[in-house]
C-alpha cells in the first residue's frame, strides 16, 4: 500500500530541514510532532554516518526518539543550539505561529528562542492568511487554571481544558493546557502579551518573530523555503 501523500509530505519537509541546515559539530533542537518526526529520523542516520550531532528535544517524547535513532542528547542551556527545527499547527504569511497541538509548548518556545536559527517545517495545508482557525493553547500552572480560563473567556474566547482519556493533559513540566478559540486573531502580538500578563499563564502558543525559515512540502514530496 502507497504512503498518505500527506505523510510523503511531512518526511520531505523533516528531511530537508535537516540536510539542508544541520552540519557536523552543530547542536540542534529537534521539534515534536508528525512533521519533526522525519527530522529526526533523518538526524540520525546523519549520526550513523559519522557526523557529530547533538540534540536538545522538545519534549520527553522528542528524547526518547533520539535515543531510538540514536541521536545524542544534550542538555538545554548547556551548548549554544546552532538550529532547531519544528512543525507548526498554523503558520501566518508574516511567518507568526501557532504552535502547542502536540502538547510540548513550554519547552518549544524555549528551544526556538534559544537557537540562533528556527527553522519551520510544514505541509501547505497549515499556511493560513490569519491565525485562529486552530484552538490557541495557552500553558498554565494547574493551581490558576480556573482563573485564567475565566480570564480568557472574559476575552471572547471558548475555552477548554484539554483532556487525555478522561483527565486532564499534563505537560512535561506539569502543567495544564487550555485549548483557546478566539476566531481570527487580528493581532497576534497584543493578544500574546495580553494573555500573558494574565497570573499562572506559563507561556501561550504564539509564536511572534521568531521564525527565520519556513520549509512547506506539498502533496508528492516537492519542497519549497518560502519567503516572507
């Protein structure tokens, strides 16, 4: 049976990240999701070839895929990160994002602020002409949940709390998720400083100026670097 073209589309966007950004001696953060899947991968077959790479994931799943792959680990904050790279739920033509489907948020935008270079990997159904279609994840200390929720909605938005078999979501560092749908966000900028002035708010899933390339495959595996 032939591959989802969908999914011949994520492999030539994770693949190409990596070939055509990661070098030997570089450390890299490596992204979670379906997309930075194939980065990884493609990581570390680089690794088995003999290149020296190390990685910062973005998540504890992200770690254990790089020991699977056999990429070597490095510890966040301990090298400067050359390049991460990671996949995107929506992605803006001034190149903002909206990230956190995945669950791994916190510790997404830590690795893309940190990395001299973050690179976007997508498939052309997650450009957008504006952010908002996809439910806004905003991260936050479980003892404020109720009250940012309250907060948020007072805003115009529907919020849930996002669930896994019937309980809460837990994220890597313990916290809780609440997914946030606003309709189209016009500002994507005001409204990720208004959301974060809001008490427990850990980190929301805008990503604001800190793209510097975004890599689209489409369905049959041609790969495209936009520009802004």
């Amino acid at each position: 049976m032939s591959e989802d073209p969908e999914e011949q589309a994520k492999r030539a966007a994770g693949r190409y990240a990596v070939e055509t950004f990661v070098r030997t001696g570089h450390c890299i953060g490596l992204g979670t999701g379906s997309t930075a899947y194939y980065a990884i991968e493609r990581a570390g077959e680089l690794v088995a070839g003999g290149a020296d790479i190390r990685a910062v994931g973005t998540s504890l799943e992200t770690e254990r895929l790089c020991r699977e792959f056999g990429v070597p680990l490095a510890r966040f904050g301990g090298a400067p990160i050359d390049v991460a790279i990671d996949g995107a739920d929506e992605i803006a033509p001034d190149w903002s994002l909206v990230k956190g489907g995945g669950g791994a948020l916190f510790r997404e935008k830590a690795i893309a602020l940190a990395a001299k270079s973050f690179v976007v990997v997508a498939t052309a159904r997650k450009l957008v002409p504006t952010l908002g279609a996809f439910p806004l994840p905003v991260e936050v200390v479980p003892f404020s949940s109720s009250f940012v929720a309250r907060e948020i909605e007072a805003l115009g938005a529907a919020v849930t709390v996002r669930e896994r078999d019937g309980a809460p979501y837990v994220t890597d560092n313990g916290n809780t998720l609440l997914d946030c749908r606003f309709g189209t966000i016009e500002d994507p900028k005001r409204l990720d400083e208004i959301l974060s002035r809001f008490h427990g708010v850990v980190t929301t899933g805008l990503f604001i100026g800190l793209t510097s390339r975004v890599i689209v495959a489409e369905v049959g595996g041609s790969v495209v670097e936009l520009s802004r």
